[in-house]
C-alpha cells in the first residue's frame, strides 16, 4: 500500500494529491484512475492546486471519469490562475491556447 495512504485518509491536501499520482501510474499500488479521480477530486475541493490540475486533466482526456473537456479546461485554468506552472504549460502543450 502507498506511503501516502494514511496522511491522504487523514484529510491532508498533499496527500491526497500524490494517492492519486499513485493510482493514476500505478506506483507502489494496482492502477486504478477511477480512484485516482476520487483522490484527486478531494485535493481540489480543499484547494490543492495541483490536485485542481490533475483532475482537470482526469476530465480533459477522460481518464478514470466521463470525458468532459469543458469541466477539464476550466479546473486547469483556475489551476494555472492560482500559479500552477504545470497548468499553465497544459494550456499550451494539450490544449493550445484557448
């Protein structure tokens, strides 16, 4: 089981966030992107910005939820307007430019 389980269970933001990495690729635990949405969905409602980020991108490409570009965008923009420089390179590399 992953490192991360316990402190993201305790409702730690970080945690949540890395439990989800970790599900997402499969590190140190089955992959499962279902989950990885899960966790990434509960880093973003305390206002993790990198937890924003990838569960934008979760919905963007449709990994482990309904495909909802619309839903992705917006989650990596709010992402990359509160400083995250992955977010903001996303919009660019993924998405181009909207």
């Amino acid at each position: 089981r992953s490192g991360a389980l316990v402190p993201a269970e305790a409702g730690v933001p970080a945690a949540m966030n890395n439990l989800g990495i970790c599900y997402e690729r499969g590190r140190g635990i089955e992959r499962d992107c279902g989950e990885a949405v899960r966790w990434f969905r509960r880093a973003a409602e305390r206002g993790h910005v990198a937890g924003m980020a990838y569960l934008g991108d979760a919905y963007y490409r449709g990994l482990g939820a309904a495909q909802d570009v619309v839903e992705g965008r917006r989650l990596i923009e709010r992402a990359a307007s509160m400083g995250s420089e992955w977010a903001k390179l996303y919009r660019f590399d993924e998405m181009g430019v909207w």
